[in-house]
C-alpha cells in the first residue's frame, strides 16, 4: 500500500523551495525597506513637521516615540502570532496597516492627529520585521539561506543610509507629507507582488497566548509611557500609574510563562550571562544612537545654522560607514572576541559623539563628516561582533527567541534615547541637542563597558 503524504496542519513542515522566488523576495526587502526608510526619513524631517505643526521640539519627538511605541509593543505578540497564522498572513496584514497608516500620515493636519497615525504605522511595521526573516527561510533553499539573511540585512542598511538623502532630497521641492505619501506606491506594488508570491506554511511551534501577548504590549507599551512623561516632565501620577501598570503587567507575565519550553518574553536567555550583557551592550548602544539621530537635526539647523537640505547629507556618512563597517567587523569576529572588537568599536563611537557636541558654531562640512564618520565607523564594529555574540550563545532552539530580544534591544534602546531627547530639550532649552549628543556619549561608554566586560564572562 502506497503510504499517503499527510495533509497540511499545524505539525506539517514547510516544503523546501527548489529554488528562489524573486516575486516574493522583491516583496518582503521592500517591506523591510519601508520600515528601515521610515524611521530615518521621520528623524531627519522633525524639525520640518514640528514648524509646520506649531509643536514645540520636545513635543515632536512624539512623531518617533510613537511609532517606536507602537513597534515595541506590539512585536513579540506578532512573532508568536506569524507561528499560528503563518508569517505570510502576519506579514500581509502588517504591510497593508503601515501603507494605509502612511496615507493617513500625509493628511495629518495636527502634532496629535500624525502622532496616532505613526502609532498606526509602528503597529504595521511590527507585523513585517517580526516575521520577514521568517518568510526568507520559507523563500530561499536551505543552502542559499546565509545569502538571504545577509540580502535583508543588506537592504535595512542600505535603506537607513539613505534615509536622510531622501528626506533632504523630498523636502528641497515638497512639503513634509510627501515624505509619508511616497509610501503608497511602493507599499501597494509590495502588496500585489506579496499576494502572488508569498509562500505559505504550516501552523508550528507552541501556539499563541493572547493574554501573554496582551500582558507584553501591556508591559512594555505602559513602560515607554511612563519613560515618554519622565522625559516630558509631566505630572508625578502620568508617569507612577504607567510606570505601576508595567510593573503588574511584567509581574503577571512572568508567572504565566513559568516552566513554559518558548517563553514570548525570552527570562531563559537573559539569565545566561554572556547573553544578558551582549543584551545590555546592544540596548545601551543603541540608546547612543536614538540620542544622536534624534538630536542631530535639531543640532545641524539650530546651533550649526544649516538648512533642511544640507543637514540630510550631513547625516548621511554615519549609516554609510556602519554599512561599509559590518561585513568587516563580521570577518573579523570569526578570529577576534566579540567583546574587544565591541568595546574597540563603541569607544570609537564615544569620542566620536564628544567631538560633534564640541564643535564650534563655524565648523566646515569637512568638519562635521569626519565626526559623523568616526561615529559610523564605531558602530559598525560593534554591531555585527554582538549580533554574532547573541546568536552563538543562545541555545539552537531559541534562536527565535533571541531574534526577538536584538529587536526590542534595538527598539527600547532607540526608544529611550528619543525620550531622553525630549528631557534635554525640556531642561536646558535651546542647549538641548548639545546636551543629548553629551548624553549619547556617556550611554557609548557604558556600552563599551558592558562589551569589554563580555571577556571575563564565559
């Protein structure tokens, strides 16, 4: 008797592609592009909206916390939820939020009005970074899967370059709004080309919790607001009940993942030593840089007295050097501790940020690039060093799990620099972006301890 294939369900595996599919890689890198181009167009652009929207600067940093709000909350519950529905239906419908969440950016008429409608769009970017590295495993034959990883890693880079360009480029003949319309087009072709292309799978892993994925975007989400009305200096009880609602929120989520094999907050892999200060080094460091990125617009325009255009490709040669930085820095990894080459690369990146803050009122554009360009340079050979620290000392079988901790590494991270933005800003007045830059540094070098500390620690 002929044995009959099973049918598909939530146990089946995936088939494994003979070969790639361009229609469906075109689809995901653009819906990773668009996630990577919209964090560095909204930085670069804040000034601009916060003019035209008659916002203060500290209040305008909302247009990126809430989007970063939004993505933090909402990313872990999206990863577990791609393993019930499938990557492929996670990732249509986040794709098709953040298109129409554009749209709704671009008529925005009002600080409160945009600020909803990011949110919206960090809720959409979630569903596509919580599962696009999922949809290339399903996408590339198992030999060719390094090429694929690397590609999507390739486009965010690039993407994030080539941001503030963009935004420079958009903002010399248009208004702001045009920054968030150009994302129909691209994100509508993603669609149609995702709906044709993308490969679907079976249901696998541990199933989804909802009230484990409501205590984390609770806990997480209510914990960026409590850190969003620190930095606003708002009253005591706008920042104590956010804060105690993540507080009870944690708590509860802690105990209802007790004994669990995948935990959708990851405790199993913080409690390994080298994991939790690779963790630490990634969260302080790119704290450093949501300080810098937000910061520099404002410092380019309103101490430097450089225009919109200008203060673009001013931003540029940091995410290009950390582009040109990575993939040797990944090399050198191979032979080199991942702690000294961190610690090497944030110390860089430390003095960097120094010699920015420091920079007379008449500085060259000479001046500012070198500066801009020792900071790329330090953050490029940190990046790909801790990234490999983090994969290699989590156990085979998490590796989803601690996917998921580098990306709300990186979100927290970003997150608590913007917001400690806004406190400068709200302290010191026009002072405000010196005084982040010198923030900056400090988080850099505590970066740099933690990585250091990495080589004492088995």
């Amino acid at each position: 008797m002929t044995q009959q294939a099973p049918a598909p369900g939530r146990d089946a595996a995936p088939p494994e592609p003979a070969t790639m599919d361009l229609r469906a890689l075109v689809a995901v890198l653009v819906g990773v592009a668009l996630g990577a181009l919209d964090t560095a167009i909204a930085n670069t652009a804040l000034p601009a909206i916060a003019t035209d929207l008659h916002a203060n600067p500290a209040a305008s940093i909302w247009v990126i916390n809430a989007y970063q709000l939004a993505v933090v909350a909402s990313l872990l519950p999206f990863a577990a939820l791609g393993d019930l529905l499938g990557p492929r239906r996670v990732f249509l419908g986040g794709l098709s939020l953040f298109t129409l969440a554009s749209l709704a950016c671009a008529l925005a008429t009002t600080l409160p009005t945009l600020a909803g409608a990011r949110a919206l769009q960090g809720v959409g970017a979630a569903g596509v970074m919580s599962v696009n590295i999922a949809l290339i495993r399903l996408i590339f034959p198992a030999a060719r899967l390094g090429r694929g990883v690397g590609l999507n890693a390739l486009v965010v880079g690039v993407s994030f370059a080539a941001g503030p360009s963009i935004a420079s480029l958009v903002l010399s003949f248009a208004a702001w709004p045009w920054l968030f319309a150009i994302n129909l087009p691209l994100g509508l072709g993603a669609l149609a080309l995702a709906r044709l292309a993308l490969p679907h799978s079976a249901r696998r892993g541990h199933g989804f919790d909802p009230v484990t994925a409501l205590l984390t975007a609770l806990s997480f989400a209510t914990l960026v607001l409590a850190l969003g009305a620190a930095a606003q200096r708002e009253a005591a009880w706008l920042v104590s009940l956010p804060l105690a609602v993540a507080v009870l929120a944690g708590w509860l989520l802690l105990r209802r993942q007790a004994g669990h094999p995948a935990p959708m907050l990851p405790m199993d892999l913080l409690r390994r030593p080298m994991f939790a200060l690779s963790a630490m080094t990634s969260m302080a460091s790119f704290a450093a840089q949501g300080l810098a990125f937000v910061s520099l617009p404002f410092y380019f325009e309103q101490v430097l007295q450089r225009n919109p255009v200008d203060t673009g490709w001013l931003m540029t040669p940091w995410p290009i050097v950390v582009a040109l930085a990575a993939p040797v820095a990944g090399r050198l990894s191979d032979r080199h501790p991942p702690g000294l080459l961190g610690g090497v690369g944030l110390s860089l990146l430390c003095a960097g940020l120094l010699t920015l803050a420091l920079l007379p009122a008449d500085a060259s554009a000479l001046a500012i690039v070198w500066r801009m360009a020792l900071c790329g340079l330090g953050f490029g050979f940190f990046q790909a060093p801790n990234l490999r620290a983090l994969m290699s000392s989590a156990p085979p079988e998490r590796s989803g799990g601690a996917s998921g901790v580098i990306a709300m590494a990186r979100l927290m991270g970003q997150t608590t620099g913007a917001a400690l933005v806004a406190l400068c800003f709200g302290l010191v007045g026009t002072r405000g972006p010196e005084a982040a830059l010198f923030v900056a540094a400090l988080f850099a070098a505590l970066a740099s301890l933690a990585s250091l500390a990495r080589l004492w620690t088995r």
